[in-house]
C-alpha cells in the first residue's frame, strides 16, 4: 500500500464526518491508500459516526483508546498504519480532491531521501476569518512580526523547502518507517509543539529534508477565539520547558530579560490600555494586544511545568 492516513481525534463528531468524505473523495484509488482515525476517549458521537463510515469504506479503520493526547493517538494510528507513507492530518481539516496525489508526487521525486512534504493548511472558506483568527496565523498588518501559534506559511511564499519548524502535523506526510523508528514524544501529553519537536529529532537524527507543497491544500474547519488562548498558551508553555530540557540549544524557554519584559506589556495596566487601543480601532492594530495576553498565559504554563519540576 501507497498511502497511510493517520487521523487523531477527540470530540469532534460533526466535523470529522467532512474530514472523512473529503478523504473518500480523493483521485487515488481506493486500493492506493487507507484510512486509520483514532478516538482519543471522545464522549460525543465519534463512534457512531466512524462506525457508519467504515462499514461503507472498506479502506477506512478506526481504534479507540482512552484520552492521552495527540501524541500518543497518533503513535497507536502509525503502528497499525500499512502504507509506506504516513500522511498526518487532524480531524478538522477537510483535503482537496488531489490532495493525497500531491503527497505522494513529491515522495516519489524525492524518494531516495528521508523527505517529508508539507502541504499548505488555509482556513476553511464557511469561516469568518476575525482579527484573532488572522493574527494566529499571519500576525497583523501593523505588527505583523507579533504573529500566533498556528501557523506561518507565509514565511514560506515562493519556497521548495521549510526547516523543522514547519513539521505541522495538521498537514503532512513522511516515510512510515521514520515514524517507527522515531515516534512522538509521550512526554507531551497537552497540545503544543510535539510535532515541532519530532520535526527537529528528525532533523537532527535523520538528516529529515521537508519539502513544500502547496497544492497538497488542506482546508482547516476550526474556529478559534480569544477564550481558547489561555489553555493553548499555557500548554505551549509547559511544552516549551519540556523541549528546553531535551535541547538547550533551541533556547525555547525565553531569556530572563525576555520574561521581564513580556511580564511588563502582560500586566493588567498594559493589558487593560493595549485593549482599550485594539476596541478604539475596531480591532485594526490588534496583534500587539493579542501578542501581550499570549505571553502572559504561556509564562503561566512555563511557571507552573518549571515549579512542578523541581
């Protein structure tokens, strides 16, 4: 077999339904590649729907396992997977008709390598894109440099090849084989940054090469608000002292005048006058306010994996 998708999900019934049609819906030959979604312990109507659609796709597979995060759900997935590429994506992201074609093009260009592709991950058109949504993405217009978390394709407009730090796995695919013999790291339980640093053990360990393709297009059904910053800050926090302990020398954890300073634009006077700017602009020059609350929830999930610690 070509092709292994491996989905994690959780909670997510409604829209994993799409994630799945899109998927049976590709060029390729059913015969050319398979299905595997893991249920991470989800309480909604997951099963249901998995059932269904694997009695129908006889390519499609599903497991259950208790809640343990994307890691270790993805890790079950890539042990029953078959094919001789892995193609990672969550259960939000509804493919293009050629997505999985495009993987497999440029695997088959590289092939002599340990390549990875990555695709490109838009927001899905039914979304109204906000301010907050932009900013996780692209930073603003203003401030673009104060960008989020999601992600930052476009650091890699008119480019062949992205660094370990665009190992997202909301779209991409690699050798099955390299997964096996370096699977996630347990250690990262929450969301945040295990796919990052699986991009760079690869890197470091296996010389991985990434490369872009944007026609790989997988369109992200997820709408995000200023409420789902602090839980997402705050386990890239913890996360961030996870990596700095494994490797120093990427220096996650920022400096001490670093901290001081987001301790600063992050206090509840700043914050109170950077919101205050962001209303009277109707949201316009956002990204710093954004940026500031961002720094105070992921130093409070750096303090508390930091004092848990010791």
């Amino acid at each position: 077999m070509l092709l292994s998708v491996v989905i994690p999900t959780y909670n997510r019934s409604s829209i994993l339904k799409e994630c799945l049609m899109a998927l049976a819906a590709q060029d390729l030959p059913a015969k050319d590649f398979e299905v595997i979604v893991v249920d991470d312990g989800s309480r909604d109507q997951t099963r249901k729907v998995l059932e269904a659609f694997t009695a129908k796709h006889k390519n499609f597979h599903f497991f259950s396992q208790e809640n343990q995060g994307q890691g270790i759900a993805r890790n079950f997935g890539i042990k029953k997977a078959k094919g001789n590429i892995i193609v990672l994506i969550g259960d939000d992201i509804i493919v293009k008709k050629i997505f999985l074609s495009q993987h497999l093009r440029l695997h088959l260009r590289y092939a002599g390598e340990n390549e990875a592709v990555l695709g490109l991950t838009l927001w899905h058109p039914r979304l109204e894109v906000t301010p907050f949504m932009k900013w996780m993405t692209n930073g603003s217009s203003v401030l673009g440099r104060f960008g989020g978390h999601q992600f930052a394709y476009e650091k890699l407009r008119n480019k062949k090849r992205a660094d370990y730090n665009f190992f997202y796995t909301s779209n991409i695919s690699l050798k099955r084989s390299l997964l096996k013999k370096f699977p996630f790291d347990p250690a990262f339980s929450g969301y945040g940054w295990e796919d990052i640093e699986l991009g760079y053990r690869l890197h470091k360990e296996a010389g991985l090469k990434i490369y872009y393709n944007p026609s790989a297009t997988g369109l992200h059904y997820h709408k995000m608000t200023e409420d789902g910053l602090a839980p997402r800050m705050r386990s890239i926090g913890r996360a961030a002292w996870i990596i700095q302990k494994k490797y120093p020398e990427l220096k996650k954890v920022p400096s001490i005048a670093k901290r001081f300073i987001f301790r600063i634009i992050s206090n509840p006077l700043s914050l109170a006058v950077l919101k205050l700017i962001r209303n009277m602009t109707q949201g316009r020059v956002a990204g710093l306010y954004y940026y500031a609350l961002s720094k105070k929830y992921f130093l409070e999930g750096l303090n508390k994996r930091r004092m848990s610690s010791h």
